[in-house]
C-alpha cells in the first residue's frame, strides 16, 4: 500500500489533489482538513462528503483558531468579505497569515507519526489569488524544513515528498484533468462566503468561474439540482 | 519600541529566552503558548505566570491538539511518560512529532499579522533530548521558509529573524545567563508529569537538575518555599 497525506479543504483544488494522489496508485490515503475560524462550515462539509465519497483510510479535522490574529475579512467578524477583483495587484484581505505554512506543518506532524512520507496540496502558481504561500519558491522550502524538522526525514533519512501537482497549471487544466479522474465537483465548495449557493461575486467564485469557462466544462455546482 | 513575539512554554529555556529579547531592547513582547494535548497544565499555567512577571504586551494561548496522533507519551493517555536516561541515544517517545515546526509556524502567522519580525525561540542543540527540531539547520532552515511563506518576508522583504540565543549554549551556561538576568526559575515548570513537585526522575527534571548542578546554582523550584 502507498500512504499518502492530502490537505482537504473542500474545494476544488485539493479536492482534485486528492483524485490525482489516488490516480498515482496512492491507495491508502489520510485527509487532513482545517477548522481555523472560518466565518462558515460549508468547506469543511465539502471536505467531508469528498473524502467520504474518495474513500479515505483517515480524515482528521483538526481546530487551529488563526482568527486569533485579526486582518483576515475570512475569519475577522468584523471584517465583511469584498466581492472580487481578479486584476488586482495587491494581496486581498482574505489572505490567511502563513496558512499553508501552518497546514502544511500539521500535516508534517501527522506524516511524522504515521510514517508517510508524501503530502499532497492543491496550489498554484500560476491561477491564484497573490497568496505568497502559492508560490513554488515556498514549497521548496518548505520541503526542505519539513526534512530537517521530523524524525522520518532527519533521522531515519526517508526522503518527505510535497506534492503540489497543478504549482505550474492554470486552474482550467486542472479542472480538465479533474474531470478526466472522475472528480464530482459538484461536491466542493469555492465560495468565500457561507450562502447556500456561491455568491458568484467573491474572489474565489470569480476564479472558479473564469476557470470552468476557460475550461469549456459546466460547473455542476452550478446546476439547479445541485443545490 | 522594538517588538518580538516569544514562543513561551512555561518552561526554563522559554521563559530566559524571553528574558534575554528583553535585554536586546525588545521592549514590546507578545508571548504565544500552546495547548496541544500535553497531558496536565501545569506549564501553561507557568507561562501565565512568566508573561504577566514579565510584563509582555500580549499573550495568545493556542489550542492545538497533536494528541490526535498517537505514539507520544506526552500527550497520548495510553501511554506511560518513563523515567529519564539522559544517556540514552535514540529518540525518546517524549517526541511531539514535528512540534517546534508547527509551533513556529503559528508564530510566523502571528508575526505576519502583527507585522513583528523578531522571534524568540528557547532551543539548544548541545543540552537537548534528541529532538531533531531543536537542531542549527532545521531553525535556518524555517527561518528561510518563513520569510518566503509570509507576506512581510516574501513581499515587503522585512526580513524575518528567528533568534535562538542557546543554540550553542550548554543549559547551564543560560541558566547563568538567565540568573544575571533577573529570570525567577521557580516561576518555571520542566516536569514532564503533572505532579505537585517536580518528579525528579523523567528526562526534564533529571536535564534541569544536571545543569543547575553544573551551574552551581539551586533550583528555586525544589526549595520547599516554592511548592
């Protein structure tokens, strides 16, 4: 059996990470999906029903309250979340201080423990929204600290691979690829804000949108029956 | 003001670490402590102490659980915490998998939200139990990752320093350090167990009474006056 760890947020991109873990005859599988103060569940739902409908050995749903630190409009109540604008330059407040960098070194920490040395992400660097933690430069890095920082990698010298296989991909040719391993997209969950449809208005809806159009696939989340 | 958050366990080399920022003009402290799942308080409520002591601006006490993977005797109910062999070579289970990287990692959030670059970590590569995250090559390392991960490292190109003032030192020789400092050892708890007094045997207690030995100093924590 090949091991591997999958960051599951319930969206698109980690939800197809773990599709293509799976397609890379990684077939016993752990999830590890973060409850750090977002303002609602529908992400963490998501990841859920994906990692129940993938077939996950484990999922761990673990609670790391970053809202303790305020400036994020995700997580900052009294912060109210803007519609989106892709063409922006600047960094968005919905960014997450060092959120990846934080997941991504619990999920070492369970690596550690468990004995699996391959951890899969969903980032890119190519369609994001100017998270510095998207970026191939830190993945690298962190690769590396995660080597130096854990029994597996340090002492027992057993290499720790961090897979980030859409870093150089546009979003729309992930969701292609998706689609080719049977990912059910109607399951993830984009949308920065908690309505019961996205809002088709916030960063992420914006991202998604233009992804499945440039795509040329309908975004079953989209449907009417689908909600 | 010059601003630094310090990673405050509660125990000996945290709480002179936060006293050596202090004594580099690091006249702003945010002091940031972990509950991930250690099996009593008695270091938190420690950290308490030191930080109001000390008089740091804030104080964030993060629930983290790493309990949630078994194979630690620190934090896994199963498991029994062992008396200590400080001649011992291999690994001892004490080891939280990964936990100085995670720990770092919410710092560097926190730092990223706070927009502080100084930060203080209480590690020693010469007097330590074996862990390899308390090594010179993993703490350059996270330094690197954490400017590349955060927004004020990666984009404002402030750079991020992680300072380790015992790297190199031997705990006696920071415990003297510490004594010119002002630092009260008997506000510290370093016992693995969560008994009233300190248990004498576990790996801490026997590491803390080697170099208070060393430095020909008393512990203040075994003087009956500070049960």
């Amino acid at each position: 059996m090949k091991k591997a760890i999958v960051l599951l947020s319930g969206g698109l991109d980690s939800t197809t990470a773990l599709y293509v873990a799976k397609s890379q005859c990684f077939d016993e599988l752990y999830a590890i999906t973060f409850k750090y103060g977002q303002k609602h569940d529908k992400e963490i739902r998501s990841a859920v029903a994906v990692a129940q409908q993938a077939g996950v050995k484990e999922h761990k749903i673990v609670e790391l309250l970053l809202n303790q630190w305020k400036g994020c409009s995700l997580t900052d109540p009294g912060m109210e979340i803007h519609d989106g604008d892709v063409a922006r330059n600047t960094i968005p407040d919905t960014y997450v201080p060092a959120r990846n960098m934080v997941f991504l070194s619990v999920a070492a920490s369970y690596a550690d423990a468990l004995g699996i040395t391959d951890i899969f992400i969903g980032v890119s660097e190519v369609d994001y929204s100017g998270y510095v933690d998207c970026r191939e430069e830190f993945i690298r890095s962190m690769e590396q600290t995660i080597n130096l920082g854990t029994v597996l990698g340090a002492e027992q010298k057993k290499k720790i691979t961090l897979h980030a296989p859409f870093l150089h991909m546009t979003k729309a040719e992930e969701i292609q690829w998706g689609t080719t391993l049977g990912v059910d997209f109607g399951k993830t969950w984009s949308c920065y804000r908690g309505t019961e449809k996205p809002c088709g208005t916030c960063d992420s809806c914006l991202l998604r949108a233009k992804a499945f159009r440039e795509a040329g696939i309908q975004d079953p989340l989209l449907n009417d029956s689908e909600s």
